[in-house]
C-alpha cells in the first residue's frame, strides 16, 4: 500500500496506481524505447565511421546525451 493512501491523502491523477499488481506498458512507451535503440544504433554507427580517439570520446558524449534523454523519459513516464 502507498504512504499517500495509508495516510488518507488521494495521489495525484496522473500518477499511477500502485496496488502491487504489474503495469501495463503503453504503445508510446514503447515507441519511445524503440526511439532510443535506434539511437544508440546510430551512435554505435557513428563510432564505426569514427575509429579515433577523438571519435570515441564523441561517442561516448552522444551516448551519454541519448541515455539522459531516455532516463527522464522513462521517469516522467512512470508518473
């Protein structure tokens, strides 16, 4: 049981309930995860074309860009 229910309070409407039982996963969620492996395919593209180390480090900032993208999504979609 949530601490907002426990303690009379009603969550907010967008957030989702949490009764213990599993979520159910949306299409737009889905598309946004399809979204972001393809951009991590095209990052691991990039580094192909790129074999420096300057290449690299591009990479691994383009990767780094692509995984904060998907981390906030995934926390905004989980309100």
């Amino acid at each position: 049981m949530s601490s907002a229910s426990s303690s009379g309070l009603r969550p907010h409407p967008l957030m989702r309930i949490r009764d213990g039982r599993e979520a159910r996963v949306s299409y737009v969620e889905l598309l946004f995860d399809l979204i972001y492996v393809f951009a991590i395919i095209q990052v691991s593209h990039f580094l192909l074309d790129h074999l420096t180390p300057l290449g690299a480090l591009q990479a691994l900032l383009l990767w780094f860009a692509v995984w904060l993208g998907w981390q906030y999504t995934a926390w905004v979609t989980n309100w």
